[in-house]
C-alpha cells in the first residue's frame, strides 16, 4: 500500500449489516452477540476505502479498563499498515474517552506479540490454562499507558 492509499485507512463503527464479514472471521460469535458489540460501540470494521480490510472490537474489564478482545487483518491486507492504524484509532478514542491504559492479551504462540510490543505495548502478567477443559498455551497480557 502506498502512502496515497494509507490515507484511506479508515476505522468505522460495526453495523447489523456488517455481520456476515464478521461472521466469516469470528465464527464463534453469534448474532445476538455481535448485535450487542454493534449497538455498545465496541465493535470496529477497519477498512481501505469502502471495503473492510479487517476488524476489532473491546470490552471493559471491571466497568473501566479497555481490553481488546480482538484485532484481525485479513491476510491479503496484512504488512500494509492497517493493524497499526487501527490500534492508533483504537487508542485514541479511549485516550478522548478519559481512559488512562489499555489492555490486550494474545497466546505465547502467536506472532502478535512482537506487534504489540512494537506499537509500545509492555508485557504485564500471563494466564495458564492447562488440565482443565479450555487448555491452550500460556495467555500474554500487555498494557499501554496513553
């Protein structure tokens, strides 16, 4: 992507109409789900142009920590710029919204890490489920003051 075209990177509010996109990516999210995200303003679509390149959406932990539960580029608009856009966007509306910090979390096993890490993000505890029915590698935390 060029710089003419970064210029394009936009981060939009999720819409009910969105929800085929983001069932493609999120499977597991049902539509009662993802109505909820849409009408709580914590559901994004990152798009180039008109078309949507990628989504994210938050929670808040304890009523006032922002957590992004899930950032995704789709796979032919990774490398390009638009992951880091998003989480600028993301960052600062939760700067304008009063918030202090940020938080997020990925598996020890993914790549993301050193994403997140690049974008200033400090590691800040870890979660490990093993013997027990959700079993997966070690969870990561990262946080950001803003």
């Amino acid at each position: 992507m060029g710089q003419e075209n970064r210029a394009t990177l936009t981060l939009r509010q999720a819409e009910l109409a969105d929800w085929a996109f983001w069932q493609a990516i999120e499977p597991h999210c049902k539509a009662e789900q993802f109505e909820k995200k849409t009408q709580s303003g914590q559901a994004f679509l990152i798009c180039c142009g008109q078309k949507p390149a990628g989504l994210m959406d938050y929670v808040l932990l304890w009523d006032k920590l922002p957590f992004l539960n899930c950032l995704f580029v789709l796979p032919e608009s990774r490398g390009q710029g638009a992951g880091r856009f998003a989480m600028g966007a993301w960052e600062k509306e939760m700067q304008k919204a009063g918030y202090p910090m940020v938080l997020l979390s990925t598996q020890a096993d993914e790549e993301a890490q050193r994403f997140y890490r690049k974008l200033g993000y400090r590691d800040c505890g870890c979660l490990i489920l093993d013997r027990c029915p959700l079993a997966q590698p070690a969870e990561l935390f990262f946080c950001k003051i803003l």
